[in-house]
C-alpha cells in the first residue's frame, strides 16, 4: 500500500504559495513565507500525534485535559533548502529535536551523497519529520527516508511546499509507508529537473545565493 499524499486544502497555503511562485518576491518576503507555510502543513502532519491526558487548575476549578504524549517528535531538514522550514515547525512543536541530513549529487552517477548527519540520540523513537521545500525528482528524499530507516526510525513522515508528480511516484515506490504533505503538487518537471511551473531554486531564493 502507497503513503498517503496529503495535498493542503487550505486559501492561507494557497496565497502565500502563490506569492512564493513571483520571480520578483524578495529574499526576507520568500524566507519569511516559507517559514510560515511550513508552520501550516506541521498543523496538518501533525495531526495523529499521541495524546494523553493531564489535570490542570483552571482559574474556574480543576479539570482532566489533553496533552501530547511523550512529546517524541524529531524534524530533519534536507540541507541546506530544508533549513528554510525548520522554524516553522519548532514554533508548532517548540519541544522537538532538529536532526540535520546533508547530501550532494555525485556528478558521475547523479547518485545523493551523505557528507553530514547528525541525528538526535533517541531518533529511532520519535515520530520524524523530514522538510525539503521541494519534491522533484525524488532522489534527495528518498535517500534520506533510507537514512533515517537506516537509524531504526519506523514513523516517517515527508513535508514539502511544492511536489512533482514524478517525485511523489519515486517515493511511493521507494518507501511506501512513508506518507507525503505538500502544499501543491505542480505539473511536471522539466528537462532541467526543476518543478513546472514551481518556484524555482527554493535554496537560492531562501538565502538570497543567487
């Protein structure tokens, strides 16, 4: 059976997108908006965590209430791009830890290369969530779920703000548990790998590189 691929039904994700896709969108505009369209698919992939339940006094009188459980969540950034999302999701789960994947593409065989991992020690227990602005041909995400396997982590999850259907089919075809959330899925790529129509190189228009 296929991952899911929850696609964000929502006009706030939709306008900010929309203004990320405008070439002439500055950096602190597109940075700022990446931020809190992450923030916004966290409220989504989040939606099963554990709950358990606590006693708290309200000023009226005490009550049994709701809470996380354990609060074992991990979110793990593509670098560099997926360093973009990171905040917003911290600031819907303050309490996670931030593991950090860095690959390259080895220009000979086009093959993700790890060059940096560094992972909390207790990862294999939390619930990950690995953030990539983009999902395009696949090949970085993909590797990277086959890391976090590799660590023993059984529930992952993938985010991303925009996804192409050939990356999308590359997942569900590597890693089948693994369910994807996306703010848009987009036509296509184009010769070049990019995402049509996109937002172009989401690592560039983050940190201002090009």
């Amino acid at each position: 059976m296929n991952g899911k691929v929850h696609v964000m039904d929502h006009p706030l994700v939709a306008h900010k997108l929309t203004i990320l896709r405008d070439k002439n969108t500055s950096v602190k505009d597109f940075r700022e908006l990446v931020s809190e369209i992450g923030m916004l698919i966290t409220y989504e992939a989040t939606r099963d965590l554990a709950l358990t339940t606590c006693e708290v006094e309200t000023p009226i009188c005490k009550t049994t209430a709701p809470m996380l459980k354990g609060k074992k969540f991990a979110v793990v950034p593509i670098l560099r791009a997926g360093l973009g999302l990171v905040d917003g999701v911290l600031r819907m789960v303050p309490s996670a830890r931030v593991g950090h994947i860095g690959l390259y593409r080895d220009e000979e065989t086009l093959e993700p290369v790890k060059y940096f991992c560094k992972m909390p020690k207790d990862v294999a227990e939390r619930d990950v969530l690995i953030v990539d602005p983009m999902l395009a041909t696949g090949g970085s995400a993909e590797a990277a779920i086959g890391f976090m396997k590799e660590y023993g982590c059984t529930a992952i999850k993938l985010m991303v703000l925009l996804a192409a259907p050939e990356g999308i089919a590359r997942i569900q075809k590597s890693h089948p548990d693994v369910d994807i959330y996306c703010g848009a899925v987009d036509e296509r790529l184009n010769e070049n790998g990019y995402i049509v129509p996109g937002l172009g190189d989401a690592g560039d228009r983050i940190f201002g590189t090009k």
